[in-house]
C-alpha cells in the first residue's frame, strides 16, 4: 500500500477473507506491498492474482512473475506448482473458485474498505447510466455535498479528471478510486454499474447504499460480452442483491425480473400509476437553441421541474435521479435549478452554433434501439427537417448496422452515412452494410466516408430550422482506424466548420 511515496505492508492473511481458499503452498502469514493482476507490474513484494481474461489468461504468467520475485499467486485453473516451487520453494500458492472475485475482496481489504466510508450509489442499465450520474452529481453538489463519479466517460476525484477505460473499472481501480475519494473527503460516489462489471466481479467486495435499475433492452449480446439476453438480464440483476435498496423504474417490462431474488428494499418510479415516484404532465419546451421537457413529479415527493435535455427518456432519468436525491434531503429548489443548468457531453449535446438558425446536437447512441429513442424523441419537436451524421463500429455485430440504416432511412429526412470508428474494417464495408437496412427503407441517404467531410456537408447545407444529429461517438475524441485512435473531437470541428462559413 502506498501513501506518498511511502510502502506500507499489508499481512496477506488479513486480505483473505469473504471467500474461500485453498492454501497450495508456503503460509498466508507473509507481507506483502501491493496486488498485481499485470505481470508488468509485478515486484518482490507483490501477490499476483492470475485473471482468466478475453484475451490474455493470467496463468500463463504464472512463471514468469515468480521469476520476478512475485511472494504469492492466487491461482483458479491448475498450473505447474512444481515448475514454480524450482523458481521458489517458498512461493506462496493459494487456490480460489474464481480468481476475479478474490482479486476484489483482497482489493478492498488491502485498501481499508473504502467502500464503508462513504456513500455508494450505483446505477445499471441499458440507457441512461451516464447521463442520471451526472444529474445525480449536479444534484448532490449544489446541495453542499463532494461527490466522486466513475461512469463511461471519466472518473473524477475532486478537481482531478481521468478519462475511463471501462464504465466499470477493475475491481483493484475501483477500490483504489474509492480510497482516493475517501482520503480526498467526498461524502459519497455515483457511479455506473456496467454488466460486464458485474459479471467479472469488478464491483464484488462491499455493498451499494444505493442500486438503481434504468431499463434493459437487447444490447451488448455478443461473444466478448454476453452470451444471450437472460445471460445480459442476469447480471443486471445482481445488482439488487448487493444493495441496501434499490430503486426501479417500474414501467420497463423488464423490471420484475431484474429484481427477482432481490435481497434489499425496493422502491419504484415511473409514469405509471403504481410508481412510488410518478411523473405526469409531460410537456415539450423549445425556443431558439435550446430543447428540454417539463413534468409534475407526485408521490414521494411532490413539484414541478423543467430539464434543458430532451425527450421523454429525460423524463425517466431526471425522475431517477430525483428518486436517488431524496435518500440525501436535496430540497425541491435545489433539484429543480439542478435540473435547468445540467449537461452531459455527448448525451443529446446541443453544440453552441452562434449566427446559426438550426441546431446541431452530438449523441452517443450507437445501436438501432438507441438511435431510434432518440430520432422519435428529437422528431416531436417537429423540426423543419431531421438530418442524422452516422456510421458505425467495425469489429461488431454486422446486424447492428443493418438494423441502423433501417432505423435512420425510416425517422429522419436525410440521412449521411459515413465513418464511425472503423477499427481494422474498410470503412466502405461497414457503409455498405449500413446500406442493406437503409435500402429497405425510403429514405434519402448520401454516402461521405469522411466524418468531418460529412458534418461539414450537413452544416453547409442545412435549412433553418433543421435539427442535425451526429450519432455515435459522443463523448469521444478520437476515432479508431487500423488500430490507431485519431484526435477527432466533434465540437472542435462544428467550430471549424462555422468559422469557415463565417468567413
């Protein structure tokens, strides 16, 4: 363990406890400085967690790291014990079930249960993680309290940005973040909690104050993440057994069975009837640049609220949030002027576009479900025309393209098919597969395999009154072609672009 620059040893005995082990070799009454599950970062004080990975398996380490001066090895597959103890016959080799969830049990006890000193509120879902959080965050501040993030986009500890990785990090990331957050003085964290995090484990160790549950809907089904959707439900679901209550958006039709075999208090929100926390009278807001919605909230709490973002999915993650707050006495006037002044890059992200008379807006939404919410959502503003500015990830599930062209050729008046993150695919390849959905479809479609070619070409030639949506890289600044990640920041160039038109 280090504290500025100074290594403190930790007993290994003391690390391993929440689950059950097998000692192979030497005694669990050693010291050890840190937990590594990278090789490279493996030293003569270390205890190295082998990790099954997607790609790269631990235990063909094992040697190695042994080499390296590794103290132990926590092992889940059987290996060469007797090709180790020739390295170093005092090496300490401890067998587990599963190597990840000892990695995050021996993580938050080699870092003092951090998870107990502060408030945790975890947020899962298909839609809508990323943007409550940062609701939650805004909520939460201007309502006195220092609040740590861990999402899709960034961690943040106090002033202190790191960009992410995973929306879920390692469980050893995770527990350091939490005892920086701790040592920092934050009150609590709001974080997103991926599926994939569930799955391997990565928030196993401590219990959520709070868990809430957005909506689910087919996503993320593939062979490096879930096998099939009630594999993808599943562990959604575990969630609602590692939390002291959780809080549902009861109108998804999903909702009953993500919290079956529930272990924590259950609270609910919606629109409908039932919901313990309701919104009614839902009305869209639009005047030159700006788009939001208003709603009455009644039950558990009861006041009307304007949101500056969108859609009747706003609805439901403002009402999430406001669901969370509660547990912490955030007045009405604070929600509400919370609510008026929130922004999530990338998440239905109206772009400042000065002199202009349409609207450009960035998007995450990088699957059909997403962008078809979004489209229908954006269309009830009854823009003069909807243009989208889309392509879509090489690498993936080639349905997923079809069914976006499908869904864009079908909602918007123009669609412009270009590139995404084409990773180590031809862009051409992943356009003309976009092309088979659009093609079932009668919409109007040009084709610019250049992404900023093509933002140029939708504000160049926008009507007043249009609505542009760039869809699919949100947040990101980069775009991914043949391995290499490009700088490419949308807004930088909706910037560009204006400045040439102001010319």
């Amino acid at each position: 363990m280090r504290f500025k620059g100074v290594n403190i040893k930790v007993n290994l005995r003391s690390l391993l406890t929440g689950f059950n082990y097998t000692l192979v070799n030497g005694t669990e009454q050693i010291d050890i400085e840190n937990i590594a599950y990278d090789s490279r970062k493996v030293n003569g004080e270390s205890v190295f967690v082998c990790i099954s990975g997607a790609v790269v398996d631990g235990h063909s380490f094992a040697a190695d790291v042994t080499s390296k001066g590794a103290r132990a090895i926590v092992i889940e597959k059987d290996i060469d014990i007797d090709e180790l103890l020739a390295i170093n016959d005092e090496l300490v080799v401890i067998r587990v079930e599963s190597t990840r969830t000892a990695l995050a049990y021996m993580s938050a006890s080699f870092f003092g249960n951090p998870a107990s000193k502060i408030k945790t509120i975890g947020v899962t879902g298909t839609k809508g993680k990323t943007t409550t959080t940062y609701m939650v965050k805004s909520m939460l501040e201007k309502a006195g309290f220092k609040v740590g993030l861990i999402g899709t986009i960034e961690t943040i500890i106090g002033d202190e940005k790191i960009k992410s990785v995973n929306t879920t990090p390692e469980s050893y990331v995770l527990q350091e973040y939490l005892d920086r957050m701790v040592k920092a003085g934050l009150d609590m964290v709001v974080m997103e909690v991926s599926s994939q995090g569930l799955m391997l484990d990565r928030v196993a160790g401590f219990e959520f104050d709070l868990g809430i549950f957005s909506n689910l809907s087919s996503d993320h089904i593939g062979p490096n993440e879930h096998k099939d959707f009630n594999d993808y439900l599943t562990c959604k679901s575990l969630l609602f057994k590692q939390c002291k209550t959780g809080i549902i958006n009861i109108d998804d039709k999903y909702a009953n069975d993500v919290i079956k075999g529930h272990t924590c208090n259950i609270e609910t929100y919606g629109m409908k009837e039932d919901a313990q926390l309701r919104a009614s009278n839902i009305s869209l807001v639009s005047r030159p640049g700006y788009m939001g919605v208003a709603y009455d909230v009644s039950g558990l709490m009861n006041m009307n609220v304007e949101v500056n973002i969108p859609g009747k999915f706003s609805v439901y993650n403002s009402l999430m949030a406001i669901a969370i707050c509660r547990h912490f006495g955030v007045s009405e006037e604070v929600i509400k002027e919370a609510l008026k002044d929130v922004k999530v890059k990338g998440r239905v992200e109206i772009v400042d576009t000065p002199g202009q008379d349409y609207l450009v807006v960035i998007d995450y939404a990088h699957n059909h479900m997403s962008i078809e919410s979004l489209l229908s959502t954006i269309k009830e503003y009854e823009p003069t025309r909807l243009i989208t500015v889309f392509g879509a990830g090489g690498n993936r599930d080639k349905q997923r393209r079809y069914d976006m062209g499908e869904v864009s050729g079908r909602l918007a008046d123009l669609s412009i098919i270009t590139s995404d993150n084409p990773r180590t695919e031809k862009p051409e390849d992943i356009i003309d597969d976009i092309l088979i959905g659009l093609h079932k479809t009668d919409g109007k479609y040009i084709t610019i395999i250049d992404r900023a070619e093509a933002i140029e070409y939708a504000m160049t030639n926008a009507k007043s009154g249009d609505v542009i949506m760039l869809i699919g890289k949100g947040h990101e600044s980069y775009q991914e072609i043949n391995g290499v990640k490009h700088d490419f920041d949308e807004r930088k160039v909706v910037a560009d672009v204006l400045a040439k038109i102001s010319k």
